[in-house]
C-alpha cells in the first residue's frame, strides 16, 4: 500500500496565519507548536514567530521559533 493517503487525492500547500496571546516569547513558542501538532497535515512547520503589539507599526521576529522542551511529571515534581 503507498504511504499517500489516497492514490485520488491532490496535495495542497495551506499558509495559516493567526494570532496568539502569550506572557512571554516562551510562552508564544509553546502555544504555535501546540497549534502545530493539532493541524492533521504532513510536514506541518512553524515559518515565523513576530511580536506584535495592539496599534503599534513596530514588530519583533523571534529569533529561536524551536518548539521548547517539554517536562515530565517527574521533571517539575520532585521527590524530596
């Protein structure tokens, strides 16, 4: 069987392109790459990650748009 989900079917690039509320830059990674892995597609990506302020002209790019690492239960509780 190939691994394409239907011999019928096209392929399509989509370009979706939202805002998120975050704290912090950590904070923005961490909810893109949630959206990220909730998307039913292949190769999905993150392209570019821009603070940008309520009316204000200026924006920032982030400069590490990585998807942080995530913690395990045993990682943030620890035994002692």
């Amino acid at each position: 069987m190939s691994r394409f989900k239907g011999r019928n079917k096209k392929r399509y690039a989509v370009v979706i392109d939202t805002y998120v509320y975050a704290e912090n830059d950590y904070m923005a990674r961490k909810i893109a790459h949630g959206m990220k892995r909730k998307v039913n597609g292949d190769h999905t990506r993150v392209i570019e990650i821009n603070e940008c302020p309520f009316a204000s002209i200026q924006t920032r790019s982030l400069n590490d748009i990585s998807e942080p690492a995530s913690h395990t239960k045993c990682e943030e509780e620890l035994p002692f």
